[in-house]
C-alpha cells in the first residue's frame, strides 16, 4: 500500500507528464510579452517555439534555429527556459516562469524573482 509521499510523488508525476505533453504537443508562438511598462511583443514576431520532452526548445524563425533548454517543475507550477547568449530577443526568455494560467492552447506566466516585472503569454500555433 503506498503511503501519502508515494501518492503525491504519483499526482506530481502525472501533472509533470501533463505539462510537458502539452507543452511538446505542437508550436508556440509569443501573443504578448512585456517588461515592466514597455510591451515588446513585436521583437518575437515570425518566431515560434518547438519544445522537446529532452529539455531542448528550438527558437525557430524562418530557416534560423536558436536551440535552449526548458524544464518543468509541477510542483511549483514553473517552467524554466534557457537560450544562448548572442540573441537578445530569446535571452529575454531566460527565467523561471510561474505559470499564471494555463489550458492546452495557453499559457501566461510570469517570473518567480519579483526583481524582474515580465509578463509571458503563449499561445499554441
């Protein structure tokens, strides 16, 4: 008989697959993101974003290929993503992201560090 630990461990692992399967499950693209009062949602225009259940997310503009990398923490309900130096407009990507709100074709968010006032939303192409 599993004890409460192992059925919680059960409910965060099947939260985990959830997210990353809707997450994987197709491209996204950046319907707003702004940054403390500047909205700089047309710097992402014409990039959408291929996330992987490895961890890797492309950046994909055009022919151009930008590859990071993301996780997911479902008990915290975040996503971390990670892109190199060299682009600014995908380095702004670079946090952890408390997910705000969420269904299979959105995703808002926003930085767990109250240093940065960002706001992240996400929609499926």
């Amino acid at each position: 008989m599993l004890g409460s630990a192992g059925c919680s461990k059960s409910v965060e692992d099947a939260q985990k697959k959830l997210l990353i399967q809707i997450m994987t499950n197709g491209r996204w693209v950046v319907q707003t993101f702004s940054e403390e009062t500047q909205v700089l949602t047309a710097e992402f225009n014409g990039y959408e974003f291929q996330f992987y259940e490895n961890g890797k997310v492309d950046g994909i503009k055009g022919t151009q290929v930008t590859s990071g990398t993301w996780a997911v923490d479902a008990v915290n309900y975040t996503i971390q993503s990670n892109f190199p130096q060299g682009n600014t407009t995908l380095q702004r990507l670079n946090e952890t992201w408390r997910i705000t709100n969420s269904t299979p074709i959105t995703v808002e968010a926003r930085p767990v560090s109250t240093a940065r006032n960002a706001y992240l939303k996400l929609n499926k192409k």
